[in-house]
C-alpha cells in the first residue's frame, strides 16, 4: 500500500494519467490483423448486425474494418462507417462484438476500468457513446471470449431516451483528433438493456464487452458517421482512504456525508460523496491512476484541499484531513451571514419551525450558546478553494 499524509491539507483525484505508472490489461490495438480486414471480423461486426438497431442503418454506408487510414499508436485501427435510414428519429448504433470471427465478446473485469481512443471525422454527427457488457460471469482471461450467455447492461448511461431503448452515454463533440474514453466500470451508472437478468445492477465480478453503442445528439440525424477506434485495455483502480475530523462537533459522524471533489489541473474530474465510520474513516472506490488535488467540504465545514496525491498501482491510504466548523451558509467563510443564520435559529430544535440543521454547529441537536462560541471561535476563516 501506498501512505500519503496529508493533515489538515485536503486531497484530490483525477483522470488517468500518461506519466504514472498503472497497472493495464490490453485487449486489442489492431495491430495482428490484416488491413483492410473482411467487414465485421473482427472484434466488432458490421453496424448492421445487431437485431436491436440494424433496420435503422443504410445498407450502402455500412462497414467495420482494421485499415490503416490512421491510428492512435501503430499503424492500424479500426474503422467504423456507417449511415441511417432517412426519416427515422429513434436510430442509434447497437455495435456488437457477439461471436466475430476475431476477438469475439472480449472478457472484461469489472473491477477495471476500460479505455480506448476514438477518433470522430469532420462532418460526423455528434454522438452519445455507452459501454454495452454481458454478464457472463466468465473466467476466461481479459479479452478471451467471454461467452454469449447472460443479460446486458447499459455501463455509463445517465438516461435512456423517452422511448427507453437508446442510451445516453458520454458525449463526444471532438473531431478529426484522437481522445481517450474511459468507462470507470465500478462506480458508472447501470442501466438495464436486454436479457432476463438485466436489472441496472452488476451482479457477476466479469462479463463480456458486447457492445459499443452510438446514439445521436440530434434525433434523426443521418449521417454518414465516420469513426475510428484504436488500444482496447482494462486498467486497474484503487481506492483512497483516510480520516475525517469534523472539529467541534459532538454528533454522530456516520450522518454527515462529505463531498470530495477530485480534480486534475484545475477541473473537476470526478465528484464523490464519502460516509464515515464512528471513528471518521473514509474511503473513495476506483480511483484512476493519475495524480490529483482532492477537495473536501461538509455542510457547515470549510473546505480543505490536499493536493498532489498519486495514485498508481496500490491503494492510496492515510489521506488524513481536518475541517473547520462554523460554515453555517455553505459558502466556504464563516462570516456575518453565518452569524445572521444561527441568530435566525437560536433556541430551535428538530421539528421547530425556524430549525436548521447547518446551525446546530455541536451537533447536539439544539441550537444554543455553545454554537455561538463555535462560530465566535473561527469567525473570519476562509475555507480552500
């Protein structure tokens, strides 16, 4: 295991990382294969193949081959081209890896990651991309056929669209250059899709990656779309852990959530709301390796930022911080405004009308004088931003 101390000086984390060291498991980067390979060979068939959306693609724009047109690393990848049928508002791309003749339903590990590049050509309709897995429940390594049994969840759909068949997965806007797309498979929304066993929960530790589905920003739009994918691989994640002090409060701890903000050269790349234990114990799950300023904020706490926390490949531990009380309002000072909210609730317990929980500083639920020396006692303070 990794230690990282960092008391009193909140901790952040990020995307993954080029330039830390992390623990991978490729699948494929096209690279064995001929080029241009026969249509739908390999690892994913041709966009027409599915059942679930086949009637919606036209059949004269319809191709999934290895050519070496361009490529993320090496000198192939796979192309991707196909185009709707006109007039039809509810087309998306279900593209399926079931039973290709090369690489067939590749063997994914849940508690990974997994990542690709993806390159969008000028003129290629925006697109929702969600991760389509089959749970197979195999054995069978990383990347191995997996198998074809098992129902299918959608991993990385905030929503179905209002006919509850297309997935609203990660939006892709980039065009004609190459960007990673991440699906952090332990904490990605699920969403069910088909099978008798699909319930939005992953219920099996592996499966199958059974498709990669495309669903259009804009309803109906037609295409053509041109899309190249290259370096399948599952990465490893951690978790970060440590301890929490909640200053001046006498409450249970269990019942105070904290927001932990993970964020990579100043942008938040990943909010997580932590609980403790009794004695202020934390953890954040499946973290990706990279290095990360962490930002933590309570409800009536300040807000502490720990930064350059590495996460590799081990488990981060002892990333310890302490909060300061009196943050009545939320807005990271304990200033006049926080002073004119506890006045507002002075005397009050649950179930009184003027009750507000963010002013029973203690934790005692009662808000009384000893609240006042709570905020008396850090006025002026400023939280990290």
């Amino acid at each position: 295991m990794r230690l990282v101390k960092g008391l009193g000086v909140p901790l952040l984390l990020g995307l993954l990382s080029a330039s830390v060291a992390a623990q991978t498991f490729p699948i494929t980067d096209f690279e064995a294969f001929p080029a241009p390979s026969s249509n739908g060979s390999v690892m994913f068939r041709q966009p027409s193949f599915s059942g679930s959306t086949g009637s919606f693609i036209d059949g004269s724009v319809n191709t999934t081959q290895v050519v070496t047109d361009r490529a993320y690393s090496g000198t192939k990848s796979l192309r991707v081209n196909w185009q709707f049928v006109a007039d039809r508002p509810a087309a998306w791309l279900r593209l399926t890896t079931f039973n290709t003749a090369n690489l067939p339903n590749p063997a994914l590990d849940f508690a990974h990651a997994l990542r690709f590049k993806i390159y969008v050509a000028s003129g290629t309709p925006d697109v929702y991309v969600t991760l389509g897995v089959r749970e197979t429940n195999t054995t069978v390594p990383i990347g191995g056929n997996g198998g074809i049994s098992g129902g299918i969840e959608w991993i990385g759909a905030t929503s179905l669209d209002p006919g509850n068949v297309r997935p609203i997965g990660k939006l892709i806007t980039a065009k004609d250059r190459w960007v990673e797309v991440v699906f952090n498979i332990p904490v990605e929304p699920v969403l069910p899709f088909a099978g008798g066993t699909a319930n939005g929960v992953l219920d099996v530790p592996r499966g199958t990656l059974e498709n990669i589905s495309f669903t259009p920003v804009e309803a109906g739009a037609q295409g053509p779309y041109l899309i190249y994918l290259d370096d399948f691989e599952q990465v490893a994640v951690w978790p970060i852990s440590g301890n929490i002090e909640l200053r001046d409060f006498g409450g249970d701890v269990t019942q105070v959530p904290v927001t932990v903000e993970l964020r990579q050269n100043g942008n938040v790349v990943r909010t997580a709301t932590v609980n403790l234990d009794a004695s202020g114990n934390y953890s954040i799950p499946a973290v990706l390796p990279g290095t990360y300023d962490l930002a933590f904020k309570a409800s009536h706490w300040l807000r502490v930022v720990v930064p350059g926390v590495t996460v590799e490949d081990a488990e981060v531990t002892g990333v310890d911080v302490s909060l300061t009380n009196g943050d009545v309002d939320g807005d990271n000072e304990v200033t006049l405004f926080d002073f004119g909210e506890l006045v507002a609730a002075f005397g009050s317990m649950p179930g009184d009308g003027n009750w507000n929980p963010n002013a029973d500083l203690d934790g005692d639920e009662e808000v009384s004088l000893f609240d006042f020396g709570v905020l008396v006692k850090n006025f002026g303070l400023v939280g990290e931003e």
